[in-house]
C-alpha cells in the first residue's frame, strides 16, 4: 500500500458542482484549482474527482465516449495536468475515476461493434449471437443497428457493457466467451493503457467504478478477482505508487483482487444506511437507532481483511441522500464527524457535507441524476450571487443553488469555532496528528448490543472513543476506563460512584 493512505483523508469532488470558473454555470478545473487551499484547509491529503472526460452526460460522465480526453467543459487534458501539479504541491493527491465496466453508446468502440461486419471492436462489448436472444439477467439494447445480437447493458440503457468474458461461459453460447478469448483480453489491455496515460499525466491512482462487475456469470466473483490481481502486477511494475480504491463493497472480494480500499456502501449487506440514512438513524438525538447490525458486518469485513487494505466509510457520494438529509442539527452532524474520523480505512468527505450541506428537495433529474440530483448541488462558498459557485445567471446553473435562506456556507462558517466546518478541521488534524487514530490502526468495538448507546470502540488499544448522539445521558459499561481526555464534544463525561455517565450529544477521545 502506498505510504501515503496511512495518514490520507479524502475529499470528493463532483466537477459539475464545485467552482465555476468560466461562467458557463458549470463546475471546471480552474475552478477546482481556484479553491485547492480550502481543499487544503480542511485537512485533506487527497481528492476523488468523479468522471472528467469526454461525454454526452446521460450519467453525469459516468458514460464515458473517450476515456483520453478530458470533457471540454471542464477544460483541456492540459488544465487537469496543472490541477494534479497544483495538487501535488500542496500535498495533495488526486485520484480520477475510472468506469472500466460501460461506455457511452457514443464510445467510437461502439459504434465500430454496431456495424454488421466483424471488426477490431466486434468482441468489445458483451453482444449475444441473434437480436432474438437477450443476455440472461441483463437488460439490453437491440434493433438499433444491422448487427444481429443483443449487447449487454450496465446500467442506464445508454451504458453498453464492455465485454471481459465470463467466468462460467454456456458452452452452448458460443457468444459467452471466456475471460481469456482475444476479445476480453483487448478490452482489458486497452483498459490499462487508459491507465497508463492518465497515471502518466500525473495522476495519483484511481476510485473504480462498479468494479466487482466486469466479468460476468460470476458468482463468487473469482473472475472479477482474478482480473484485478491481474492489473495490480501491472501496476506494481509501472506504478507502484498509483492507489486504488474500489465500487465494490466486499472488502474481502476487492481487497483480494488487489485494491488497497473498498468503500461501504449505501447498497448490499454493509448496513451503512443504519448509521445516517433510515428512518430512525443511529447517529440522532431521538435515540431508536441501532447500529449492531453494521458493527457486526463491520467486524467480519475487518477480521476477513485484516492488514490487506482499508475499508473507506464515506460521509455520503453523488449516489446517496446528503449526510444532513436525516443528520439534521449541527451538534449530530458533529458527532458523525467525529465517528468518520475517527474510524480506520482512510475517511471520504463528500464536497459540501464539512459545512453541512443539504439535500435540496424537489429538482428535476440532472443528467441521470434522478433523485441523486438533490445531492449534486453547487458548493456554498459565500452570501455572493450563487453562493460563489458561478458568475453565469442562475437559469444557466447546472442545478439550482438550495434555496433555503439559512443555507450553509464556508465563509459564514469560516470564523467561527463552534461550526460544524471548524469542528471537521480541529478533527482531521487530530486524526492526522494521532497515529492510533490512522487508517491502520486496530478498531475494537465494544458496544455491539442491538440498540445499545453511546458507541464505544478502542484504537490500537490506546484510545477508546464514546460518541453519544442521543439527547439523554447515557451510561458508560464497559472497560477499559476512559482516562486522559484528548477530544471532546459537548460536556464532559462524569464518574460518579463507580458509574459513567456521558452527557447527552457529546463525544470524546481518551487515553487509556
Ligand atoms: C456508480 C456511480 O457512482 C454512479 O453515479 C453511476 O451512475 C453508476 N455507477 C453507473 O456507472
């Protein structure tokens, strides 16, 4: 692993959102180099920027139609190289996001395997042999040219499945070809010399889209593991340094195939949405949450992946409902915080959630956004027209600004020491400053009860964390003792003939 995600807090850009530059109403790389010190502010050592090149946008870039050229709205190759340089000296790395799995139906290679007569692309994508045949349990496109097959599709119906074999080919379908037929081979090497030009530009590594998908029929996932393994030994020979982390959410499966991090997801069986997003959130002051079921897939996930890689808690992506769509009040948004931070695996702060950003209800679909539109919104930078995010009339946004009044913004937070924005950098400094708080370090639960409050865990059997999101104090049973305070939020804790109590919203580190 690259000595670098030891110590690494991530920050997500979606490009679309963050800082215009131009005045076109849409986030670009000037404008992400314009605001790489507040990047830097917030105790960030690296960014994963969602998908920048060229494309019709049906999946706000996640339809790639040339994975070698950046999206012109967005600037030139040239400018995304300036934005690796200026990160760079300011110590901060960035990883681009890779869509292995689909391309946009405008990719050049699809449109060379539309056509009727084979070519160097027939095999690219995943095509059956008649258009009367679908490909069992995928959706498909068909009809739409004079080839005579049905082709795979990822996920939208503009997302032809790029073609790497299938683990467990139907020998009666000839078109089910395996991993190691000339087609899937091709598709795969052309996928590293994607990542050879980008990592040669200067990039720091890449976050992998729905990388548990690529080989299909495959159930336990051993082709997709092999596959990976199988560009880990190319990266290790070209760029030992490149860092990837995967859409996967098995750490146990991704981590084997080489990645260095997974992410927990709001999807499959991690139990994240039990802690933020679901009707009675763990981390409220109402206090009907539970979080057993995540701490014990937490732990099987841990002990199957110790020492192997990281496993990446992320505050919320563009896929999800924002952090503060049901962490509603400053004080719980802390407390999140200090749980994200305090967690091993390298911790990913979606853009806008360090000042508590929120869903903004209501808007129409932006590019495929559908109801992940609402999370997409323009950063709040300031009182200025469209909240410092673009010069363009507000009709032009490329979604409209939260409406709301009160809405967060970093320069009404910037000053002031007890928002949600100063307590995100007092603990990024801390976990950066504390190696037991690092993304290595060992984490052992200690409150796994089925509703069971306030949440304990120990890191590197030093520290000992207790988060109590709830608005009652809430007894402290266990061992080891807290000692010497390190960090706290809200009141202290109180021991009282034997009893600890802990204070109603409140946190804090401790020696032990
Ligand atoms: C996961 C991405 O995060 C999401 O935004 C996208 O729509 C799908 N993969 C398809 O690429």
């Amino acid at each position: 692993m690259p000595e670098w995600l030891k110590n690494a807090v991530f920050y997500e850009i979606y490009p679309q959102s963050f800082q215009d530059s131009n005045a076109d109403g849409v986030g670009d790389f000037k404008g992400i180099i314009s605001r790489l010190d507040y990047i830097a502010s917030l105790g960030a050592t690296a960014i994963w920027l969602n998908p920048c090149f060229d494309s019709p946008f049906g999946d706000a870039g996640y339809d790639v139609s040339d994975y070698l050229k950046a999206a012109p709205r967005y600037g030139t190759n040239e400018d995304l190289k300036k934005l690796f340089d200026e990160a760079h000296s300011r110590g901060i790395r960035v990883l681009l996001d890779l869509v292995p799995g689909h391309t946009s139906v405008e990719h050049p290679w699809f449109k060379e395997s539309l056509k009727a007569e084979r070519n160097e692309f027939s095999d690219r994508y995943v095509w059956t042999d008649s258009v009367w045949k679908e490909p069992a349990g995928m959706a498909s496109l068909r009809g739409i040219s004079d080839r005579n097959g049905s082709c795979a599709v990822n996920f939208f119906s503009h997302q032809p499945a790029l073609n790497y074999g299938f683990y467990q080919p139907d020998p009666a379908e000839k078109w089910q070809q395996p991993t190691s037929a000339p087609g899937p081979r091709a598709t795969l090497e052309a996928m590293k010399d994607v990542m050879r030009f980008w990592l040669g530009l200067g990039a720091d590594g890449f976050r992998v889209d729905m990388a548990g998908s690529l080989v299909k029929n495959d159930p336990e996932s051993k082709g997709t593991i092999a596959l990976w393994q199988e560009v880990r030994e190319f990266l290790d020979k070209e760029f030992p340094e490149a860092a990837m982390v995967s859409e996967w959410g098995e750490p146990d499966k991704s981590l084997a195939g080489g990645f260095h991090m997974d992410f927990l997801l709001h999807f499959g069986p991690s139990h994240y949405n039990d802690l933020f997003r679901c009707e009675h959130p763990y981390f409220s002051p109402e206090g009907k949450g539970d979080a057993s079921g995540f701490i014990e897939k937490y732990r099987e996930n841990y002990l199957k992946t110790a020492k192997k890689g990281l496993i990446c808690i992320p505050s919320g992506n563009h896929d999800m409902d924002r952090l503060a769509r049901s962490v509603k009040d400053r004080d719980s948004l802390k407390l999140a915080f200090m749980f994200l931070l305090t967690m091993p695996g390298a911790p990913f702060i979606y853009y806008g959630d360090e000042i508590g950003m929120r869903y903004v209800e209501g808007l129409t679909s932006k590019e495929g956004g559908f109801e992940r539109t609402g999370s997409r919104s323009p950063m709040q930078w300031d009182k200025t027209p469209n909240a410092g995010f673009s010069a363009a009339a507000p009709g032009l946004l490329y979604v409209p600004i939260d409406p709301a009044d009160d809405r967060p913004t970093v320069a009404g937070q910037e000053g002031d020491p007890l928002s949600l924005l100063s307590e995100v950098r007092r603990l990024t400094a801390l976990r950066r400053s504390t190696p037991e708080l690092q993304s290595e370090a060992d984490v052992e639960f200690l409150s796994v009860a089925k509703g069971e409050y306030p949440l304990c865990y120990t890191r590197a059997g030093r520290l000992l964390v207790i988060i109590n999101p709830t608005a009652k104090p809430q007894e402290y049973t266990h061992t080891p003792i807290p000692w010497e305070e390190i960090y706290r939020l809200g009141e202290a804790i109180k021991t009282d003939g034997g009893r600890t109590t802990v204070p109603p919203m409140s946190g804090g580190v401790y020696r032990v």
